[in-house]
C-alpha cells in the first residue's frame, strides 16, 4: 500500500477500541461476503471476492459518507495514487543492534559501512535493500549508504573527526607494505593477517605490530614473527605476549640488524643431536 502512496495507519496490537469503526469492517466482510459460503479454490476465492468489492461493498450506499465508495475512488481517490509497481517488492534486511565500532563502522551483511563520531561504541539499526543501506539512532535516520557486496565498503571520510580522516583513506596494500619494510618476516605477518574475506576489520591489528616494531625494536619482532609463522600463530595479542616474556638480546647490533635471542636455559647444544656411527664389529666376535 505504501508503494501506491497510501497512508498506514495501523492500530496498536490487541487493542481494536483504537479504530472502532475501522475493526468493524471485520465482521461487515464476515457476515456479508464469505460467511457459510464454500469455493472451489483460492482462484475461485479471489474472483468471487474482486466481484463483491466491486459490485456488492463498493456499490451501496455508505453508511457514515452517504456516498457510493466506488464513484469516490474513481472521482477523486484514484487519481491521487502512485501507478502499480512494475517490479516484486524488494524485502528490506533489517539488522538490529549493529554496534558501531571504533574505526567508526557497522557491518551489515558482511559489508562495512561508516557511521559519524558522535555514534561511536553505540548500538544503532540498519536496513539494507537492493540499493541503499540507511542507518537509524532509535527512530532518527543519520546515514545512508549505497549498498555493497559481502566483504565490500563503504566509507564517508567526513564521519570521522577532524585530523583522522586520512586514516579511512589507508589501503590494505599500502599497510602490507610499510610492514615489510620493517623486516620480511613482518611483511608476511602482516600479509597473513590481512588476507581474509574482510581485510578492513584487522587493520587495528596490523596497525600494533608497527607499533611494537616501534617499542621493542624491529630485529626482536622480525625474530618473533619467524617463529610464530613457523608454528603458524597469526595473532599480534600472542606475539605481543611473546615479545614481553622473551629474554632481551646480549648484545645490541650497530646496524640495527637481526640479533639471535639468548638460548632457553635448558636448550642442548647442535653437537648433542649428531648421529654418530656405531663401531664396527670384528669377524668373529659374537
């Protein structure tokens, strides 16, 4: 009905003295059309029902207008409507609770979409049809986007706060970059980190191993993140935990260069594994 322009305006839910002379159109129908009658199929239903609206309801005289509700739709009423809609109804997505996080996004299926500053860590909710994506704060409309394919996105960079709207603008690709300029072990942290379906969403992570290049030193996290893609370990929290707990290098490289971690207490030395060859029996010794 909205699609033909035409106000709703429904009563609220068990409530039917809110609309009395609406809900006694309930029994008019009831009484006056289908009560004790059978029919065929749902085909015969529907014809049957068209012919009373038309004929029977739409032409008496009406009881509080006085008029004949038929002569007033064909006078006044149906030139006021919007012509038929062409296509099926395209069924809205309505997401509840999106929780706007602080890269200042939503996710709605599976895409991401920007929200202003002043939402920021605040549930809002979000519908999403074939072309457009609107987002409310309660019942207030505060942004629309176009809509976008599962691991898309879409950013407005005048959602975020004066001075950090560049950081919207970053790519993956230039993250991964700049991590293998710290060392190549980093890179391929990094480029493991960011290779999901939604890249966008770990960005933060990837963010932190530069900062603890920054803290702890390049060498020392190109050295844990060796060891943590040998054990297949992509989680910057774990190296992170790693870079804390580990002994600090004996001696500091001029050239800032790998430096070898102090060995665990009780590691053996490369001498301990070596196969040696057993001795040789002499002919004849049993």
């Amino acid at each position: 009905m909205q699609a033909r322009g035409i106000f709703v305006d429904p009563a609220r839910i068990r409530s039917p003295k809110d609309k009395a002379r609406v809900e006694n159109q309930v029994p008019y129908v009831r009484e006056s059309w289908f009560d004790g009658e059978t029919f065929a199929d749902l085909e015969d239903a529907r014809r049957r029902a068209e012919s009373w609206c038309r004929d029977d309801a739409g032409g008496r005289v009406h009881g509080t207008t006085r008029q004949v509700p038929r002569e007033v739709f064909e006078s006044s009423e149906k030139a006021a409507m919007l012509p038929a809609p062409s296509e099926p109804f395209d069924v809205p997505l309505w997401v509840e609770a999106a929780k706007v996080h602080p890269d200042h996004h939503i996710q709605v299926a599976r895409a991401l979409y920007s929200v202003p500053t002043l939402y920021l860590h605040k549930s809002v909710r979000a519908r999403a049809d074939k072309t457009t994506v609107k987002i409310y704060f309660g019942t207030e409309l505060i942004k629309m986007h176009p809509r976008k394919p599962a691991g898309g996105r879409s950013t407005d960079t005048s959602d975020y706060p004066a001075g950090k709207a560049t950081y919207a603008l970053r790519s993956v690709d230039a993250l991964i970059a700049k991590a293998r300029e710290r060392g190549a072990h980093v890179g391929t942290f990094a480029e493991r980190l960011l290779g999901g379906p939604l890249p966008w969403t770990r960005m933060r992570q990837a963010y932190a191993l530069l900062r603890l290049c920054d803290k702890y030193g390049e060498g020392r996290v190109e050295a844990v993140c060796q060891s943590a893609l040998a054990f297949d370990v992509v989680d910057v929290v774990r190296v992170t935990r790693m870079l804390k707990t580990a002994s600090k290098p004996a001696t500091k490289n001029a050239d800032h260069k790998i430096v070898q971690l102090t060995l665990p207490r009780f590691a053996r030395p490369e001498e301990h594994f070596e196969t040696r060859s057993g001795s040789t029996k002499k002919e004849g010794d049993r």
